[in-house]
C-alpha cells in the first residue's frame, strides 16, 4: 500500500514538471475548478468478500481559498467522486466531501508554483443500484498530495493535483426504514488526479494610518 501511496505521488509530481517556479498571491482570493481521475486503493478496490470491488472512475469539484501569507491558503472545498463495480456497472459508489482546505507553496517564481495540498472535512458515502441505496453516516476525510500551477496570466492559472484521500467510515452504517444496518467494515482510500483552472482575485489592501 505505502509503495502504491508514493508511486502515485511521485506520477503526479512528474506529470506537473517544468521549470521550478510561484507567484504573488497574498491577499488574493483562489477560486479553483478541477476534475480527473478517481483511483480507488486498499480494501476499497479488494475483491475479497465483503470490501469495496470498486473501479477507477472520475471526480470533480473546486474550492475557495484566501492566501493569508504569500505561500499559505486556507479555505473551504466540495469534491464529488464516483466508481463503478468490477463485476456490475449498474452499481455506483458515491463519496461527496466538503470541508476545509489548504496549500503550502514550496517555491518561489513568477512562472510556476509547486505546492503541498491538505484538508480535513466530511464526507457522505453511498451505494446505489444493488437493492435500496445504502447512504452510510456522515464520516470524517482528510486529505495530502502534491500540486502545482502555470501562470497564464496575471489572473489565471493551470493547475495539476496528485491527492491521496481517506474517508474514515470503518464504522459508519446505513438505514434501513428506520433501522440501522451493519458497519461498512472498512475505510474507503483513494487517490485524485486533478487537472483545471484557477482564478485569482486581488482583494483590497487596509490603509495604513499614520
């Protein structure tokens, strides 16, 4: 597991090579929009009896984020991740997730930025088409990977994410007419390749007063 986890990070970190370059972000309101890959791992993808059978499927979503410091953002983001059976396409699993958000730039260039990302939220994880969908608990997610963005323009950048995620939802269970059913057993691990755009927003500065 530890060798896929940093296989994948190392791809993602490849993937996004170019000259080592970050830009002038403080003060600045990111609003990102991303989409890509959606790579199960662990018992998640197992197909022992009783874990997850899921495949590689797709993601989406964004976040908005201020730059407190030239190199720190802090923010909220919504991500929507989806994942067919091995075996039966017709069901889908489902993990939507929303909280906080972060990234540390690890350089400094007007041209591109290599960043760590991390978060920490919510997610609700459901199973849909085999009997009556199973919408397990409200668990906790949390979120590291790697990243880094092109500048197009002062106002826009391209951006690229490789992120490892873990929904905590060993012992989540679902309802059935009012009654609680076993817990899903296992935790649901996996990994996002992102790609899409990031907008910047210059906010006002406070005045100094002397």
């Amino acid at each position: 597991m530890n060798r896929k986890f940093f296989s994948i990070l190392i791809f993602g970190l490849l993937f996004s090579v170019g000259v080592l370059q970050a830009q002038d972000h403080k003060n600045k309101v990111a609003v990102s929009v991303l989409g890509g890959l959606a790579i199960p791992a662990g018992n998640f993808t197992s197909i022992d009896p009783g874990k997850g059978n899921a495949k590689t499927g797709y993601t989406f979503g964004g976040s908005l984020e201020y730059f407190v410091k030239e190199k720190i953002s802090l923010g909220l983001n919504f991500m929507y991740n989806s994942f067919d059976d091995k075996d039966t396409s017709s069901i889908k699993n489902r993990i939507v997730s929303y909280g906080l958000v972060g990234r540390y730039i690890l350089n400094s260039h007007p041209e591109v930025d290599y960043y760590l990302r991390f978060g920490l939220g919510l997610a609700k994880f459901t199973i849909e088409g085999s009997g009556p969908t199973r919408s397990y608990d409200l668990k906790t997610t949390i979120a590291v990977g790697l990243g880094f963005s092109y500048k197009l323009s002062s106002s826009l950048s391209l951006l690229g994410e490789t992120v490892y995620n873990q929904v905590l939802e060993k012992n989540a269970k679902y309802s059935v007419g009012g009654v609680k059913r076993p817990a899903l057993g296992y935790n649901l691990q996996h990994f996002g390749i992102y790609t899409g755009l990031v907008f910047y927003i210059k906010t006002k500065q406070p005045v100094s007063s002397y």
